[in-house]
C-alpha cells in the first residue's frame, strides 16, 4: 500500500517465533521479493511505476547499501538510530504539513539536469544532480541500518525530486524488490532459507499485498501522503525506542551470572546443612 516490502516486520516476527535469525532475515528478503512483484503487478496496471526511474534510482541506491553495510560496524549504532528516528520525525511532519500536500498539477522544468517524465495522467521531471546522490545516501542509511531503502527514498522523491506521491509509492515497491532480491542471493549462498516456510508464507503475503496496492489506487493523493506521513512517524518512535532502550553491558550480565551462581550454590549447600539452635 505504501510502497514498502514489510520487512520491519517479517524478521521480528519470526525470531520471537523461535526461528533462527539468519534464517528469518533470509525469508524476510524473499517474502519483500514476493511483495514486490505482487504490488508492482498492480501499480503497472495502474500506470504507477516509473520504470526508466527505476532504474536509475535502484542502481544507486545498490552501490549505497553496500558501502553503508561495509561501514556500519565502525559507527555507534544507538547515536545513528536515534539520528536517523529524528530525521523521519522531521521528514514525516513535512509530509504531513498542509503546505507540502500533493499538488494537482506540477510545473515540468526543463534544463542541463532536468529528466522529463510522462505516465499517464502524470507529467513531471526530476533533477538529475540531485536524484542520484539523494539515492545514494539512502542507500548509504539502509545498509548501516539493514531498513528498506523506501522508508527514505519515498520522501526524497516527493519532497525533494517533485515526484507524484503515487508514482512514487508505485515505484519505491519495485525498487526495494529489486534490493531484497540481492540481498536473498546473498543469504542463500549460505544456505539459510526454510523455503517450505517461505513458499507457505508468500501466498499471504501476496494476496495482502495485492489488497493494499489495490487500495492505495483509490486514494486520494493527499490522503496517501499523510498515511505515508503517519507511518513514518511510527518507524520513528519505534526507531527511537531502539536507541534509548537500556541495553545490558556484557560485564554486567556477566556479573549477574556470577552472582546468581554463587547464591545457587549457597543455597544448595544451606540445604544440606542442618539447622542447630
């Protein structure tokens, strides 16, 4: 519905289930591939995917997430959650706001770097200089913070690049299939994947995903985009809970293993002792 593969949600899921996490991660990719080609089969009916930006966007979103994946580890993670959840915050009430709704008729610009776009019922262009590396950095956020690439590039198709919040919904569902679909590849070649699993949970992921792709046809485009704003708000706080929630150091876990230890063994050893007056 909003463009997204699900992916915040399939991996959580299955690990309070009991599931592996390698292998929930590895099903998670597969079930946003599915989600992927099930919402972009409606949106393509719908003249919603902008295929040619697409393939513009994806590829440098790509090169993005694999430099982000490959630095992640030297950056605190807790500093640049809580970073990040306040940047959302921001971008979520900027779609929210009265001023930045969608507007009827867009002005179509033309220069050095300007890209004409025509869909049906869609005429706009995006500045090249910035599309690019605005989709380089969201690639960059996505793989230090293993999120989809959609939750950032959606907003910067739509705040910064001046594209149709549908379009931009119908395109962000094919690209970040394109992104889990690299990332399953990945995965697989370590052989975490329950496919019996998998191919039993595609077939409700598919159907919802045709069910909300089909409703994010019918809505009006300043309601889809303060839906968008509103979702995003939830990845925020819930980003931001992430990053304050106290987390045990290792020395202190360990400690409290010690202790519990020694009281275990105290007790054990005060029931073999027998009580004098």
């Amino acid at each position: 519905m909003l463009g997204q593969g699900g992916g915040a949600l399939y991996t959580p899921l299955q690990v309070l289930a009991g599931v592996g996490f390698h292998e929930a991660a590895t099903t998670s990719l597969f079930l946003i591939v599915v989600v992927s080609l099930s919402s972009t089969l409606v949106f393509r009916r719908g003249r919603k995917v902008d295929f040619p930006l697409v393939a513009v966007l994806a590829g440098s979103m790509a090169c993005g997430a694999l430099g982000g994946a490959l630095v992640s580890a030297s950056v605190s993670a807790a500093a640049l959650t809580l970073g990040f959840a306040v940047f959302v915050a921001i971008v979520a009430l900027l779609m929210v706001a009265p001023g930045r709704r969608a507007a009827p008729v867009r002005l179509v610009r033309r220069g050095r770097f300007y890209w004409e776009r025509r869909l049906e019922h869609e005429n706009f262009s995006i500045n090249l200089a910035l599309a690019v590396p605005s989709a380089l950095a969201s690639g960059i956020a996505s793989g230090m913070l293993g999120i989809g690439g959609g939750v950032v590039m959606v907003p910067i198709m739509v705040l910064l690049l001046g594209v149709p919040i549908d379009v931009a919904v119908g395109s962000s569902a094919t690209m970040v299939g394109i992104s889990a679909a690299l990332g399953f590849a990945g995965h697989l070649v370590h052989g975490h994947w329950d496919w019996q699993t998998s191919l039993l949970l595609s077939v409700a992921v598919f159907a919802g995903a045709q069910i909300g792709a089909r409703i994010s046809l019918t809505l009006d485009k300043a309601v889809l985009q303060r839906i968008f704003g509103c979702f995003l708000l939830v990845v925020a706080a819930l980003m931001a809970f992430e990053a304050l929630a106290p987390t045990p150091r290792s020395g202190d876990v360990a400690a409290r293993g010690r202790r519990a230890g020694v009281v275990s063994v105290a007790s054990r050893q005060a029931g073999r002792v027998p009580l004098t007056e």
